[in-house]
C-alpha cells in the first residue's frame, strides 16, 4: 500500500510539474505575441520635394463682339416719324438720309416766322419815319426833346423785334431741316429704335449707328480673376470665334468697370482687337484667353492636401527624425489634379502626397520615393 501510494502520488507529482511547464511555455508564447504585436508599424510614404518654379497661367472667358464706337442717333426735335429708310445691319455712308418726320408742322412754323419778319419790317419802317419827323421838329424848337426821346426809344423797341422775328424764322428754318437724320459717319446700323407712324421724342433714339472697323471684344469677368497683374499693366489677349477657333486675332485690355453688375456680381473688361478680321462680326461670340507665366509657385498633388480644423495643410517629412508633422499652407488655386500654394513651405522640403489621412503627429515613416512635382 505505502508503495503503491507514493508510485500514485509520483505520477500525479510529474503530471502536475508538466502542465506548468506547458501553461509556462504557452503564457511565454503569447507574450512574445503580444510584444510583436504591440511594436509600433513603419508606415511607407510617397513623396515630392518642394521646388518653386514659374507655371503658365492659362486663362479664358466668353464674351462677344462689340462697336468700340457707336452712337445712338436721334431727332434734334419730336415729331412724327413718316419714313425710315434703313434697317438693322445696313452700310451707310456718312450724310446719307437714315430717317425722315412729317415736314408740314416745321413748313408752318416757318410761315409763321416769316410772317413775323414782315410784321417787324414794317413796324420799323413806321418808327424811323417817326423819328426822323421828330428830329427835325426838334432842331427847329417847335416840339420839346421828350416826344423826340419816346419816337427814338420806339424806334430802337422796334429793331429789336425785328431781330427776334429774324432769328425765330432761321430757327424755325433749321428746325426743318432737323427733320431729316442723316449718317455722322460711315458706319453700320447696329439697332432700331422707332418705326414708322410712331411720334417721337426730341432725342429719342431712332437707329445705332456703329463704326465697322473699330471693334471690341467684351467679356463679364468674375472677381477672383484678378490677380493684380491684369490691373497693374497692359494685358495681351489672344481672341477667337467660338464657332470657328481658327479665326482669331490678338488684343489688349482697354478697359476695366471699377463697378461690378449688380446682378452678375462681374467686372466688364472691354479688350481692343488688332485687325480683327471681316468675319467677326457684331454680336459674335469669342473665346478671350490670357497666357501669362506666373512667379514662382509651389505646385503639388492634390493628393498631398490635408485638411486641419478647415484650413488646408500638408504632411512634412523630418529627416533627422524620420518622422511627419502638418504644416498649415495658403492655397493659391485649385487645378484638375494639382494645387497651387502661394507660402507655407520651403524650397527642397519633402511632402508626403499619398495616405495622408492615415497619418498622425510625429508618426515615423519610410520614404518609398521621392521626386520633384
């Protein structure tokens, strides 16, 4: 018994030392798991080093063409309007007759006037005869000197009636003629403004007239175009036709509105073609595009953009520590699929462009490659 007892409790004394060594050697095992897991991970990058450098700077807008000079003709005086003989688009030469109002109110004011004139003519006559007789009453002493005072003050009342009579007839002589409009200049009409039977104003417009050499390239610009350089100095504009690209011609920019549409919220630029050809004509739409080489920017992926408390950053690479850290940039300009910055970065340094929402403060990485943008 004593025997067999303690063979019993030997094998049970083994058994049980094993399974400590196995739980021992299992808890070692999974410590060793657990160190492995817990050791930090050496994220891969990709990346560019920073180098400024000029770009094009490629802009465009639509606009259309437009007079440079043109003026809205009208009447000098109201009237019926009886005949009107050119229409929208005609070539006219100047002095030639565009319009024409009834002449029979002007022809009566004329009559009128002329009426006067011989009314004022024969009233002076009258008063210088009275004079004369006054005069010489008066150096014989049979009148006194003031009946003679009122005949000479009649007949100086009645020279001047007499000019007022001659000037109302030329002016109703001029106002007859105003009944024609006739062309300033050689040009084109470019719209109509009053139609036959209508009765018209004094300055109302009838009919634009154009100049067809001159013209201009008109565009509605927003604000965020301007960029200094177009205000600051004289601007090339390369101008083509819309439906035919390969009608174009070049062009600088004349004028800008110092006031934006209170619709639009758009700046008018009026850009001065050179030698535009025939085929542009009034009214056509054109493409206006501006080549400029910029200063030197920072151009990268827009991939590399990173997004802190809504301002725009980017993950700079440290190589003394090989690790990253955000750097809050200006954004110049979003292109297709790169950025422009304007600051925030230095010349050779190196900008993670791939995974950046995977990042963290002070994250060590490893650079896979690294290349200029």
């Amino acid at each position: 018994m004593k025997t067999g007892q303690l063979l019993k409790n030997s094998i049970y004394g083994k058994a049980s030392t094993f399974g400590a060594m196995l739980i021992a050697v299992l808890l070692l095992s999974g410590c060793g798991e657990q160190e492995e897991i817990a050791q930090p991970v050496i994220r891969p990058v990709r990346t560019v080093i920073v180098d400024p450098h000029p770009i094009e700077d490629d802009r465009q807008a639509i606009g259309e063409i437009r007079p440079r000079y043109e003026s809205d003709l009208g009447f000098r005086v109201g009237g019926k309007l009886i005949s009107r003989l050119v229409d929208n688009g005609a070539i006219v030469k100047k002095g030639e007759l565009l319009a024409r109002l009834d002449e029979q109110d002007f022809k009566t004011r004329i009559r009128s006037a002329e009426a006067d004139v011989s009314s004022a003519k024969a009233v002076l006559t009258e008063t210088k005869n009275a004079e004369e007789r006054s005069k010489k009453l008066l150096e014989k002493e049979v009148i006194a000197k003031a009946p003679y005072d009122t005949a000479l003050r009649n007949l100086q009342s009645a020279r001047s009636q007499l000019d007022a009579a001659n000037a109302a007839l030329s002016l109703a002589q001029d106002q007859l003629t105003y009944a024609e409009l006739r062309a300033d200049f050689d040009g084109v009409v470019t719209a109509i403004g009053a139609e036959p039977g209508q009765v018209v104003a004094a300055g109302q417009v009838v009919a634009s007239l154009a100049k067809p050499t001159d013209k201009d390239g008109v565009f509605d610009i927003a604000e965020s175009a301007f960029r200094g350089e177009l205000l600051n100095e004289p601007i090339k504009i390369v101008v083509s036709l819309l439906s035919n690209p390969e009608i174009k011609t070049e062009g600088v920019v004349r004028e800008v509105s110092p006031i934006a549409d209170p619709t639009t919220r758009t700046y008018q630029v009026k850009v001065t073609l050179t030698e535009p050809p025939a085929t542009m004509r009034f009214g056509a739409s054109i493409n206006g595009r501006v080549d400029l080489e910029s200063a030197p920017v920072i151009s990268l992926p827009a991939t590399a953009l990173f997004d802190k408390e809504g301002k725009a950053a980017v993950w700079v690479y440290a190589q003394d520590s090989s690790t990253v850290k955000l750097q809050s940039v200006n954004v110049l300009r979003y292109q297709t699929d790169q950025v422009i910055l304007s600051d925030g970065l230095n010349k050779g340094d190196i900008v993670v462009t791939a995974g950046v929402n995977r990042l963290r403060e002070g994250q060590e990485v490893r650079l896979l490659t690294e290349s200029k943008p």
